[in-house]
C-alpha cells in the first residue's frame, strides 16, 4: 500500500515471479533498503513506525513543535524509539 501527499491510499501489486527474480539475483540480501517515512512522526508513534522498518523519519513538526527547544523536541523523539543521548 502506498500513501501520501494527502492523497487516499493506493494498493500495488508486485508480481510475485519478479519478486523471486530478484531474491534469486548475486547480492540481493546484501542490499539495504531505506524507509523514509515524511508526515505526522511523533514521540507517540515514532516507535512503532522503527520497528516496522523505518529508517529515516521526517519530523518537522514534532522536531520545531513551539513549546519546547528543538533540542528538547529531538531529545523526546530520540527517547521514544529507545536512543540514548548521542556523545
């Protein structure tokens, strides 16, 4: 399923033979593959969203959210997928 732009979720299909195709390709399981999720990323979801496979969050809102310094803001974020504070 693909969704976004605030648009109404699409369903794809991949044909499941050129799936197999390219598991069957030289280096297929040595790829990394990143998940870049843009729009309503928060402390109250940001979790869930990493452990389905997230690798880049788009945070804007959250990170430059007004009632709290931006460092604060990312501190939360950070906190919320199970981070420590960076050195």
């Amino acid at each position: 399923m693909i969704y976004g732009d605030k648009q109404p979720p699409m369903m794809i299909a991949v044909e499941p033979k050129s799936v197999e195709r390219e598991m069957h390709k030289e280096g297929f399981f040595n790829h990394r593959l990143e998940i870049e999720v843009d729009g309503r990323v928060g402390p109250e979801n940001i979790r869930a969203l990493a452990d389905a496979g997230m690798t880049i969050a788009v945070a804007g809102t959250s990170v430059f959210d007004p009632r709290a310094p931006v460092a604060a803001n990312v501190r939360v974020l950070r906190a919320a997928c199970g981070l420590r504070e960076s050195a």
